[in-house]
C-alpha cells in the first residue's frame, strides 16, 4: 500500500507540478500582456502627445501666416489662380519665410487731426506720382489717409482699384510708422460723408507744403474730412523739407509694390528676355492717343492727320485743339516716330541684334509705321509676343496694370530709352537712378529732329550725323546730376520723380543740397 501511495502522491505531485507550469505560465503570458500594454499604452501615450503638440503647433503657425496674409498679402493664404505656376508656389513659400524674418516698423503714435481723401487722375505713374505726394502730405498734417482712390473716367478707362495694381496690405503696413493709412473710413466718419459733411476741392498746382499746413489743415479740422479730387503735381519738385523729399521716395520705391500677380508676371517676362540675352526697353510713345492729344501728325497721311484732330476735339478735357504739328515737332515737344527712332538707334551704334521690348500700348497704325524700325532692328517684341495669350487674361482691359508689367521690366532692362517724356519715362528714369543709376539713354528730341531733317536733306552725311548724336547724348545717360530749377515756373523744370537727387546715394547725409537755377 505504501508502494501505492507513493505512486499515488508521485502522480498527484506531477499533476500539480505541471498545473503549477501552466499556471505559471499563464500567469506569465499575463504580465507579459499587462507588460505589453502598458508598453503599447505609453507608445500611444507619447504619440497623442506628439500629435497634439504639432497640432498646436502647426495651428499657431497658421494664425501667425494667416495674420501676416492679411497684412502682407502672402499668396499661399489669399489664393491666387491655379494657372501660377509650381515655381510661383516655391517663391511664394520663400516669400512667406522672408515675411516672417522681418519685423514691422512700430506704429507712430500722434494725434489724428482727421481724415484726407484723395482721387488720383492719369495714367498709372501719373496717379504713382500723386499717392507718394499724398503720403508726405498726410504725414505732415498728421492726418488719417484712406487708401486712394484710381481713375476710372480718364481716356483708358481703366475699372482697376488701388489694390488691383499696388498690394494694399504692404502699403499700409510698411508706412506704419510714418502715418495712418485705412482702407475706408470708420463707420461714424463714413455716416457724416454719406450726410454730405465732407469739403472736396482740388488743391492748388505745385503747392508748397506750408500751403497744405496754412489752407488744407484748417478745412480738415474744420470739416473731419477733406477730400482732393485731382492730385497730379499738386506738390512742388523744389525747396521742401527734407524729410519731406525722402519720404516721397520711401513710398515711391518701398511701400507701392505691385501685387503679386504683376510682380510674378514680370519676372516671368524678364527671365524670358535674358534667357536670350540683354536687352533694350523702348518706350515707344505712338499711341493713338497720345498723338491726337500732341497733335503730332509727323509721317501721317492726310486721313489719319484727320482721324486724330476728331479725337482731339471728342474729349473735351484736352484744352489744345488748333495744334501746328511741325512747329511742335521742331521745338521738341513731339514723341519720335518709329522712323525717328530707328535712325536715332542706330547712329547710337546700338546692336542690331540686341532684344527691343517695346513698352507701349498699341502703336498707331501698327506694323506699317514699325516697318522701317523692324527692318534695323528684327528683335522687336512686346509683352503679348513673349506671353501666352492665358498670362494676360486676368490682365485684359487693365490699361494701369498692363502698364504696371511693362513698368517691372522697364527697372530691369540693360539700357532704358524713352522717345518722349511722359510720365513713365520721368518716374521709370528715376526709380533706375535710384537703382544704382542704371543707363537711361535722354534723348534731346530738338537737336535731333533738327539732325535726322539735315541728314534725310542730305547736308549731313551718316558718319557726321552718328557722330553729332553720340556727341549729343554722351552726357545724357542718367548718370548723376542735379536738378533744373526754375522760379516760377515749375512746369518746365526738372520733375522731382526723375531726379529724386535728395534719396540717391551719391547725396551725403549731412552735405547740402545744391540745385541749379535760371
């Protein structure tokens, strides 16, 4: 019996022995589970954790772009059109990094006298001219400035608004320091507008500063409200402050910026100009209009001389109807013809090779009067020649913002050459200046018609005559020089947009300026 329970308890040891094992064994596949996921809780743990963080993250760094689109006006939050390109997005995200290194200038503090509006009439660098004016005006007056108004009822006809062709939220914001700038009145000052308690006038031409302080100050603190319905050259070139002067070029060369459609757009169109090399700017002034308000029929046959006096007598704005077009043409106050120009060119000793982008609207009679220029100089192109018919859709119709392109590649080609001194060719002459005075060829149009007259005549053979052009313009290349000024008459001295001597580098800080006069 003893045998029998020995092998009795030897079996009940075994079996507990191995439910011991499995017990064991269980119990450790348990805390290898428990051990498991508490191991997979903590790596959930640590995920949630990375997820929220980078979340927040990547939601704080969203409200800071998004805040900085609304004052810098970024493209990768305002959502431009997807015919831009992926290079534009590559720019745009290189845009965004430089918006958020930069720190904006703090907000001047002073107190607000009131509101000034303006209304800008002209072309698109006519209306430039006027908002730098308008700037400096505000700033001296410490008064509101609500963003300008563009016209909309001159000759192009043009629908665009300020923000269509200059980006709005860089302007304000870039001038913050120096005055405030809304894009419309707070609600109570736009009520008493709306009840007619605001006083417009246009101010006085060429007007000194203290005009502003002495007559404008006093309607505006008068009324809350004053608004400028014109403001071309309401501000003299001349003898104002000096902080005045720089500030006219702060906003000329700083805070009017073109969109970002505008500036992506030029770029494209210069990248495709030096792709084959350098090139020429030609501002080509032979419009139509632009020859019906001149008067100037030089090279026009007897029924277009005809269509342009109707034109002249439609508008009635343009004062000048009875114009004697050879007189005008021989004192110089005619944009050359495309004949002119071509001689001019060449006797330059200009490549006959070299890229010629003409910036210009249509020019009057198109290739037949371009023939003879087209003939020495084969390279001509234009913005719709270089550009799908797709990158100037958005830009149809737009005269300021067609002109705005031609603009942007006009500050970047290798020589500038205006046949007339319009507004463009003034402001545009300028800017290069203050680009490090980047060659402006000025042509003398009174010795050079006298010129082309004397070789087409045959008094002058071609060396004699290149050689008397050259002669002429050696020093007409925009390279530094100082302004004409004559008293009392403002219209026929040098225009401070051309010249701005005050903001170029050259002018030391503490050295005064010099001006000549006659």
């Amino acid at each position: 019996m003893c045998r029998l329970t020995d092998c009795e308890e030897s079996k009940r040891r075994r079996k507990w022995g191995i439910m011991g094992l499995k017990t064991a064994a269980f119990a450790g596949d348990k805390l290898e589970k428990l051990r498991n996921s508490g191991v997979v809780s903590r790596s959930r743990m640590k995920l949630w954790i990375i997820r929220a963080t980078t979340s927040i993250l990547l939601g704080t760094c969203l409200v800071q772009l998004t805040a900085l689109s609304e004052t810098r006006g970024l493209r990768v939050l305002k959502g431009w059109p997807s015919c831009f390109s992926q290079e534009s997005a590559a720019a745009a995200a290189l845009d965004a990094q430089s918006h958020l290194a930069r720190v904006l200038p703090p907000k001047r503090v002073y107190k607000n006298n009131g509101y000034l509006m303006v209304s800008c009439n002209g072309g698109l660098n006519q209306m430039r001219a006027a908002i730098c004016d308008m700037v400096a005006i505000a700033r001296y007056l410490n008064v509101t400035l609500v963003v300008p108004e563009l016209d909309k009822t001159s000759f192009w006809n043009d629908p665009s608004e300020f923000e269509d062709i200059f980006d709005v939220d860089h302007f304000i914001t870039s001038l913050r320091d120096e005055v405030r700038i809304l894009k419309e009145l707070p609600p109570r000052v736009k009520r008493r507008v709306e009840l007619g308690i605001i006083y417009t006038m246009p101010p006085v031409s060429w007007s000194d500063i203290s005009y502003y302080h002495n007559q404008i100050l006093a309607l505006i603190q008068k009324y809350k409200v004053v608004h400028l319905n014109r403001t071309d050259a309401r501000l003299a070139n001349n003898d104002q402050p000096m902080d005045i002067q720089r500030l006219r070029c702060r906003v000329n060369f700083g805070a009017l910026r073109f969109t970002p459609q505008i500036e992506e757009l030029g770029r494209k169109v210069i990248t495709i100009l030096r792709q084959n090399g350098p090139f020429i700017v030609l501002h080509l002034r032979y419009e139509m209009d632009m020859l019906a308000f001149s008067g100037c029929t030089q090279g026009c046959g007897a029924d277009e001389v005809e269509e342009l006096t109707q034109m002249r007598y439609a508008y009635p704005w343009w004062k000048e109807k009875v114009i004697d077009s050879d007189l005008k043409r021989r004192e110089g106050l005619c944009p050359l013809t495309p004949e002119e120009t071509a001689l001019t060119l060449r006797a330059l000793d200009i490549d006959r090779n070299i890229q010629i982008y003409i910036a210009a609207g249509e020019i009057y009679r198109g290739e037949r009067r371009l023939s003879s220029l087209r003939a020495s100089y084969p390279n001509l192109v234009r913005k719709e020649t270089l550009l799908d018919s797709s990158d100037l859709r958005y830009f149809q119709n737009h005269s300021s913002q067609m002109a705005a392109l031609d603009y942007l590649v006009s500050l970047e080609s290798d020589i500038f050459v205006p046949t007339y001194d319009g507004n463009m060719a003034k402001v545009v002459e300028g800017h290069r200046r203050h680009l490090g005075y980047k060659k402006t060829i000025l042509l003398d149009r009174k010795l050079l018609v006298e010129l082309i007259d004397r070789y087409n005549s045959g008094s002058l053979n071609w060396d004699q005559f290149s050689t008397a052009v050259k002669d002429a313009h050696a020093a007409r290349m925009g390279n530094p020089t100082k302004r004409l000024v004559i008293p009392d008459r403002p219209k026929e001295e040098d225009y401070f947009y051309a010249n701005p001597y005050e903001c170029l580098e050259t002018q030391s800080e503490d050295e005064p300026l010099e001006l000549t006069s006659i």
